[in-house]
C-alpha cells in the first residue's frame, strides 16, 4: 500500500469518502460547479462531501461515480477507475 492509501485509511469514513471523490475529480479537470451539472448536486454539497462534513447514500455516490465515470465502488477500490 502507497503511503497516501495508509492516510485515507487513518480517516474516518465520511473524510475517506470525500478525499476520494475530490482526488478524482480533480484528477479528471472537473470543477464542483461542472460536477453539479453533471450529476444535479450543488456544488456547495459537494464541497462539504469532499470535507467530509456530509454523510452520503448510495443515490448520491451513484450520480457522483457516473459522473467520474467510475463503477460505485470507486471509494473502495482504485482499480474501479476506467
């Protein structure tokens, strides 16, 4: 395991989740305002997602993952990624 998969495990799981998502999004060029108009969230709330700060449910992790352009278990699992 790479030094940064040992921090992320060293989180909690919201903080872990968030991390993530902006880890991946950042890595695709996609801005939280284009990620809203990708998946209908605000990017406000995915800004407090990738801090975090809000719990998700599958329905919004699922409309995150498409829009990445991954499988729902990207959180999990690097090689989820396309």
């Amino acid at each position: 395991m790479t030094k940064k998969v040992n921090m992320l495990y060293n989180i909690n799981d919201r903080q872990r989740i968030g991390t993530r998502i902006r880890d991946l999004r950042q890595k695709r060029n996609i801005s939280t305002y284009q990620l809203e108009k990708l998946t209908g969230i605000q990017a406000s709330n995915i800004t407090q997602i990738e801090k975090g700060r809000y719990s998700t449910g599958l329905d919004i992790l699922a409309k995150i993952a498409a829009a990445l352009g991954c499988d729902l278990d990207f959180v999990e699992n690097e090689k989820a990624e396309p």
